[in-house]
C-alpha cells in the first residue's frame, strides 16, 4: 500500500549537462583557462574580504555548479545535513545562499517576507514579456501595485461571490467531462497511452478560458505549439540553470549559449502569441462588459495609462504570467496524481468508495463534496507533498541585509527556497520517504488542517502563487470527476519508477495507463 520514495526518483539528464559534455575548440580552451586563473584571484581576493556564510568549497568559474547533479533539491538537502540548513554555495559568478527545511524556510518567507521578497537580477528573466512580468521583476512599489491587480483578477473570476464560483466550477466540470471520454477513447481496444498531452490541454483549457474567454480542441496545432513553449520555458528557469550565473558562457558559441537563445527565442513566440490575443480583446472592448480575465486587466491598467507607473505592455505581460504559471504546474499534478491511482490500486479501490458514497451514481461530484471527501484530499495533498514536484521556487533576491538562524546574509543576494527539504523534514513528517495518504487524517478520518498547511508547493510570504486557490479547486474537481468516471489501470510492460525530468516543474518520465469507464450515471435516482 505504501510506495518508498529513497532511491525510486530518478531523472532524465538534463539538457545542459548532456551537452556540455561535447568537445570545444582548442581556443576556447585558452580561454577558459586565462577565465580560470582570472576568477581563482578574484576568488582568493573574495575568500579573505567576504565574512562567508558555511558551504563547500567553490571551485572557481564554475564554483559549486557541477556538484548539483542532476536533482540539485536532493543535493541541496544532502548539502543541509553537513553545513546546516543556511548555506552558502556558489554558482557561476554569483553567491547563493540555499534555505532549507521547514522552519528556517518559514522564518524567512513569513517573519523577513519583505527581505526576502526580491528577484535576482537574472539575464533570462528581462526576456520574460519583454521584462514586464511581475513574476520575474524584483520587489519594488510598481511590482506590488502589479501582483495586486493580478491577484484582484483571479478572485474576480474564480470565487469574489456565488456566481463567479459557480461559472468558474461549471467551466472545470465541461473540460474534465471531455477530458474522461478523450481518457476513454484512447483506451478503446484495451490500448495504453500517456496521458500527459490530454491532462495540459484540460488545465490549459481552464486557464484559458479565465483569459480569453476561449478553449482550444485536444488537436489544436497552434495550441500544441504554445503548451511545448511553456514546457520548455519551466526546463531552463529552474534553480541550477547555468544561463544566469555564467554569463560569460554567452561570449563564445558553446551549448548554454545555443540554450539561452532558444530561451529567448521561446519567448519572444509566447509573448507575441498573448500580445494578439490581448489586443484582440482591445478592438473590441466595452468598459460596460468584462467578458474575461484579459479585458478585466485592460481595464485597470491601459484605461489608466499615465496614472499609473504601469503600461499596456504590462498588460500582456500579467496575462502571459496567468497562462505561463496556470498551465503546466496544474497539469502536472495531475500527471503525478494519475500515475500514483495507477500505481496504488488498493488505494484507488478505496478512492472510489468514499466519491461513491460522497457523491452517488446519479451525478457528477462538486465542489460541494469536498468536505466529505476527506480521503481525496489527503490523496491530493500526499502527492504534492510525496512528490513537491516544484521543489525549488522561482530564485528569490534579499531585499535589504537580514538574519537568519543568526547568519547574515546581505542584501541582493540570491536565494534558493527547497520546498522538497520542507516537504521531506523528519521534524514535520514521520515516515516522510513514504507515500501515505492516511497520514492526514486524524482518527476521526477528518483532514488535519494543520498538517495539510505544512505541506510548501506554493511557497509562502509576499512571493506567495497568487494562483493557489484556483490550482486546488481545479485539481480536486478534475481528479474527483476522472475518479468517480474510470478506474485507471496501469501497463504491465512498465515499473511505474517515479522517474522524472527535472526544471522548475518535476514532471514524471512518460508512462502509460489504460482508462475503464465506471458504468453510466444513474439519473433515475
Ligand atoms: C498546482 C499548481 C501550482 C503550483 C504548485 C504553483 C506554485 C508556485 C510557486 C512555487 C511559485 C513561486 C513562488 C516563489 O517564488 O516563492 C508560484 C508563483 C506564481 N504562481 Fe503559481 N502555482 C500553481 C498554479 C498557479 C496558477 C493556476 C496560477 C495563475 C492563474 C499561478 C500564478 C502564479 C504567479 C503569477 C506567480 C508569481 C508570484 C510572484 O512572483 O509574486 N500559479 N507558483
């Protein structure tokens, strides 16, 4: 029944480290060495300047880039337990400073939220809607005004009163009731498939239709095009990417400098693909109709144009934030949550008993039953605990000199939050290397809500995902109508390892399971 997580996880190498293994020019090499000799002075200047915080030794050029591996939240960890949970490492020609488990990670988002509030000035992220994203910008009075406007957009449409709740449930229930006959139908003739391509097109599907107003069919092309962009986009922002910490490896042709061009090249489509959606909306915009998320935000920011320090391309940009953040992170969940059911049938058995007698055969579940579906939700909230497939947020910056765990750390410096080491903290969790739904209910079978709030996959303080609320509810209705719809069945060809490629998403390596319908709804109940 329960699934042991040490030595299961595995990885798909990724695309930097399996490049840069080619071979490079006799006159690169030189230089590289002339660089290498360069940053060992400076370094040795720095060693005997800087007061440093505890960490390994760092090489220098790379400092401690090549000690990451291939799953640097498990490094990380691993470094934690030698040089305690504050560390220093370095990476390329910048300082990090890694914050680990659970209670120094809560010391800094929650009690230093402001300190910790900053992004990096990081290369890769001023070509993120041409530099106008709130996610990607530092912390400042603009960036706030921004976040709050985004933050007034989602509650809008998702649960500012009773009818946006009930439009926004009625727009999931449609996309997870496709999602179960597209399931179904590619599992005619006792067929396995990978699910992973129909689940991004559900959750794509909500979050597009919150800002357009508009869903795209399963075989869209373009569509296809834009969810590979925002695939490939969360494989090179992740921590331990080198494109922004080695700057230098843009002055000479090498594999991470072919990488940061197609980053940017990425971007570029992504963002011209939002801008002619946006601007369709502004040919036709009505003050007296908000059709969606996107004329919402047009009316807040271009209609006050001037007024405010933000523009119209800070417009596009909140959208493209919206549809960049909404569209893989839910999906993959999803992925992680199918692959589980699959891999746990005992648990599944048990899944469907308690949606049965929650819900019944006569209709599909809502939101509504989420309270008796205690059981659910801890399957839920195991999964993003289990498997924190963000393991490490988006890079913070310090805002200003602060303490931690009585270390200094000075302002503009790059930080790391492992959320997988909070997840995985053996002062929180017993057992936390196995996967145990049970573990969060109490003996009553209701959810422990303290213990569910333990769990960090959305981060925590100022830079906290705005998109939180509307993540769970999609995630909870989508699985709970796929479980009350099929019992999952996985291929007996394959281990079902918990394999996965690391970015800023963990997603899991392709696997394939057959879906069973589990019989017609009963409508004369
Ligand atoms: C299961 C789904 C999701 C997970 C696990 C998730 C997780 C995260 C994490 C870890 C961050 C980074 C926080 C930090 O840097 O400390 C983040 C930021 C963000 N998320 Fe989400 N997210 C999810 C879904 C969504 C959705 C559906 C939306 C929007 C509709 C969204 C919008 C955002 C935005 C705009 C930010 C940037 C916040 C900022 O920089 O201030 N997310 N999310």
């Amino acid at each position: 029944m329960m699934t042991h997580l040490n030595g299961e996880f595995g990885v798909k190498t990724s695309s930097i480290v399996r490049e840069w293994s080619g071979q490079v020019h006799p006159a690169l090499v030189a230089s590289f060495v002339f660089l290498f000799c360069l940053e060992a002075c400076l370094w040795v200047r720095n060693f005997q300047l800087k007061r440093r915080l505890p960490g390994p030794f760092a090489w220098p050029l790379v400092g401690n880039a090549f000690q990451l591996g291939q799953m640097p939240h498990i490094a990380f960890t691993k470094l934690a337990k030698k040089y305690g949970n504050v560390y220093q490492i370095r990476l390329g020609c910048s300082d990090v400073v890694v914050l680990n488990g659970d209670k120094v990670i809560r010391q800094a988002l929650i009690q230093h939220s402001t300190e910790f509030a900053g992004r990096p000035n990081f290369a890769s992220f001023q070509f993120v809607a041409e530099g106008k994203s709130m996610t990607f910008t530092n912390y400042s009075r603009q960036w706030r005004m921004h976040r709050k406007i985004a933050q007034t957009t989602i509650r809008a449409f998702s649960s500012a009163n009773s009818q946006t709740k009930k439009a926004f449930e009625q727009q999931i229930v449609g996309e997870a009731t496709e999602l179960v006959e597209i399931l179904l139908k590619l599992s005619a003739q006792e067929k396995y498939f990978d699910p992973a391509h129909e689940l991004t097109v559900a959750a794509a599907n909500v979050i597009c239709a919150l800002c357009f107003g508009k869903r795209y069919g399963h075989d869209d092309v373009e569509f296809r095009e834009i969810l590979h962009k925002v695939h490939q986009f969360g494989q090179t922002v992740g921590a331990g990417s080198l494109v922004d910490v080695m700057p230098w490896l843009q002055t000479f042709p090498n594999p991470v400098r072919s990488i940061f061009k197609k980053f940017k090249c990425l971007n570029e489509e992504f963002f011209a693909f939002i801008k002619n959606k946006v601007e369709e909306h502004r040919q036709s915009f009505d003050p007296q109709v908000t059709r969606d998320m996107s004329d919402a935000i047009i009316g807040v920011i271009d209609m006050a144009e001037g007024d405010m320090e933000l523009t119209r391309t800070h417009t596009e940009a909140t959208v493209a934030d919206m549809i960049g953040a909404g569209m893989d992170t839910v999906s993959t969940a999803l992925h992680w949550l199918i692959l589980l059911l699959a891999k746990h049938p005992e648990i599944q058995t048990k899944l469907h008993k308690v949606v049965d007698s929650a819900v019944g055969r006569n209709r599909l579940p809502s939101l509504e039953d989420r309270t008796h579906m205690a059981y659910v939700e801890a399957f839920i909230y195991e999964t993003m605990r289990f498997t924190s497939f963000v393991p490490v947020t988006i890079p913070h910056s310090t805002t200003s000199d602060v303490t931690v765990n009585d270390l200094y750390i000075p302002k503009d410096t790059v930080v790391f939050i492992n959320q997988w080491s909070v997840n995985h903290d053996p002062v929180i969790w017993k057992d936390p290397h196995t996967f145990n739904p049970s573990r969060f209910l109490d003996d009553n079978g209701v959810l422990d809500k303290d213990l569910t709030n333990n769990v960090m996959i959305f981060s925590a303080g100022k830079r906290r995902c705005i998109g939180d609320q509307i993540a769970k509810v999609e995630i909870f209705l989508i699985f709970a109508i796929l479980l009350h719809q099929c019992t999952f069945e996985k291929c007996p060809d394959e281990d079902f390892s918990l394999n996965c490629t690391y970015g800023l998403v963990l997603k899991p390596l392709g696997y394939k399971i057959r879906a069973r319908f589990r019989g017609e709804l009963d409508k004369s109940q």
